[in-house]
C-alpha cells in the first residue's frame, strides 16, 4: 500500500506538534487510541474568549496516516470557532488525504479527538461557570 | 482421528473452553496433532483425504498460534461467547488510560537519548510486563464469572492489552536498535 504525497508530506514536516498545559482552563485535551494498531493520539485545542480555536497542537503515536490526520486537523481547526471546528468530519480528512479504505481509522480517530477536546475544553467551562454561581 | 474439521479450537485441542490454559500442555498437544496430520502420514492417501489433512494441519498451527498467547486466547474465547470486536470503531477506551500509554511511548521515545539506556529500557520493559500480567490475570478472574458484565469488562481489558502488546513490540524494535549500536 502507498501513502499519498499529502500522507507523506505531513507526516515527514508535521504540523502543530506539541503539548499544551492541560489544566490551562483555556485548553482542551483530547485523547483518543484505536487498540486495533494500538495508535494514540493526543490533541489539544486553546480556545479563547471569543469561542475561536487560536491554537491546536497534537502527538500521535501510530502510522503515517494517524500522524497526517491529526497534523491536518490542527491546521484545519485553527480560527474555526467550536461549532465549525465540531462539523468537520473524518470523510473529509480522508478525502483530503487520500486514504485507503483500510486507513479509514485513522480519520475516525481524528474526528474523534477533537470532539473528545472541545468536550473537554467545554466541561472545563461549566465548571468554572458553576464555580461563579455558587 | 476424525477427518471433519473441529467446530473451535479448544475442542481441536481437547481441551476445556476456558482461558486458563497450561502452556506446556498446550505445546505438547500441539506436538501430537502436528504429527497426526503431518502430509507425509497422508502420502499414499487419496485426493480427498490428503486435501483434509492439508486443511487439518493448517487449522492446528491457526488454533495453536492464537492460544499460546493470552490476548488472542482471550479475545478468541470472548468471541466464541458472541462478544464482537470492531476494529474500525473500538475506539472508546478511558482517558486514564490513554494519558498513561501516551507517556510511556513518551518516555520509550527518550531512551535513545538517556545516559544509560539499557538500563532505562529494562526498567521500562519490566514495568510493561508487569503491567501486561495484571490485566492478564483480571481477564482469568473475569472470564471465570460468565456473566455479560464480566465479559464486557473482559473487553475493555483486552482491548487495553492490545495497546500494551504494541508497546511492547515497539519494544522490542527499540532494544534491537540499541543493541546495533551498543
């Protein structure tokens, strides 16, 4: 099976790697793992006052096509706001991307971290939002 | 023996459908059926019977290679029991768990680069064997209760053993690249 340029390009320069403080109240953390292949991803978005995503980093231990899904999802994800950021979907990434079907996982694990990040960003806020109330 | 094919491969095996298994005793049977279906026992055989022995001898290497192991036992005994595995979609497994594995391939990542490497690598290894052999043996309690419970448990346990047996064939691939330059 061949990667595509796409797949080789982000996954020899990838994009936005990194770590993000995960108790920042500003961060979201998402991590998600295919136990198929044993992947894990990990992806954090920083969200600012306005509701946009400023920044996103991610690490991803798995194959080239984890590394390109969530290197291409940082890039796509940044000055999305969160209900934009939650519409992409894992077709797209593998569209974009080219995978075959049996990478197909691997955008699925993208999607789902950064909807286990905004989730978690969003859990953060209620928190602090009952903290005020109380 | 009978020329029909075993309906699972503990019954191939003669043995009880449970995950307990000893492993000598496994081998030894292995031994023995591997002879009894050897192709050169079939040489003066006719077509047919040649042809089930090949599909004999293939199906006792298949059920012995997913035995020996505990992951591929346990998750072969919990398919039997009509637990599904969906490769594509399993990908709920708890966060804890997911940040733990994140740095141990983390700190697997920075062994190369430590001052005494073997010795960080064998430290890490034996934590991830220990790890392994706890979830191994709560996978043995579990799949003693046959309750649906247990063996939903049993899954997100051998679903989390999957992400240990990865990390330890990448492992495995990092001592043999220490060793080439030690």
């Amino acid at each position: 099976m061949a990667y595509s340029d796409k797949v080789i390009d982000h996954y020899e320069n990838p994009r936005n790697v990194g770590t993000m403080d995960k108790d920042d109240a500003g961060v979201g953390t998402g991590m998600v793992g295919a136990p198929a292949c044993g992947d894990v991803m990990r992806l954090q978005i920083k969200v600012g006052e306005n509701g946009v995503i400023e920044d996103a980093k991610f690490k991803t231990y798995g194959c080239g096509s984890a590394i390109a899904s969530s290197s291409l999802l940082t890039e796509w994800v940044k000055g999305k706001t969160l209900d934009e950021a939650l519409e992409i979907k894992n077709t797209q990434i593998a569209e974009e991307l080219e995978l075959p079907p049996v990478k197909i996982h691997c955008s699925v694990l993208a999607e789902d971290a950064i909807k286990a990040a905004i989730e978690d960003y969003q859990k953060k806020q209620g928190n602090k939002d009952e903290a005020k109330s109380a | 023996m009978g020329s029909e094919l075993s309906r699972n491969f503990f019954e191939l095996f003669d043995l009880p459908v449970a995950f307990r298994i000893d492993r000598r005793d496994l081998a030894e049977r292995y031994r023995i059926l591997q002879g009894l279906t050897h192709p050169d026992r079939f040489a003066s055989a006719g077509d047919q019977e040649r042809r089930l022995a090949v599909q004999k001898a293939a199906q006792v290497n298949e059920a012995y290679q997913i035995l020996r192991h505990p992951l591929s036992r346990a998750r072969y005994l919990l398919e039997l029991q009509g637990v599904e595995f969906d490769g594509q979609r399993d990908t709920a497994v708890d966060p804890e768990f997911l940040m733990e594995q994140m740095e141990l391939r983390e700190a697997l990542a920075a062994i190369p680069a430590a001052a005494e490497p073997l010795q960080e690598y064998n430290a890490l290894v034996a934590r991830l064997d220990d790890s392994m052999r706890k979830l191994e043996a709560r996978v043995a309690e579990l799949l003693e209760q046959d309750t649906d419970s247990a063996r939903a448990e049993a899954k997100s346990l051998v679903l989390k053993m999957q992400f240990m047996d990865k990390l330890q064939q990448e492992a495995r691939a990092l001592e043999e690249a220490l060793l080439d330059t030690h």
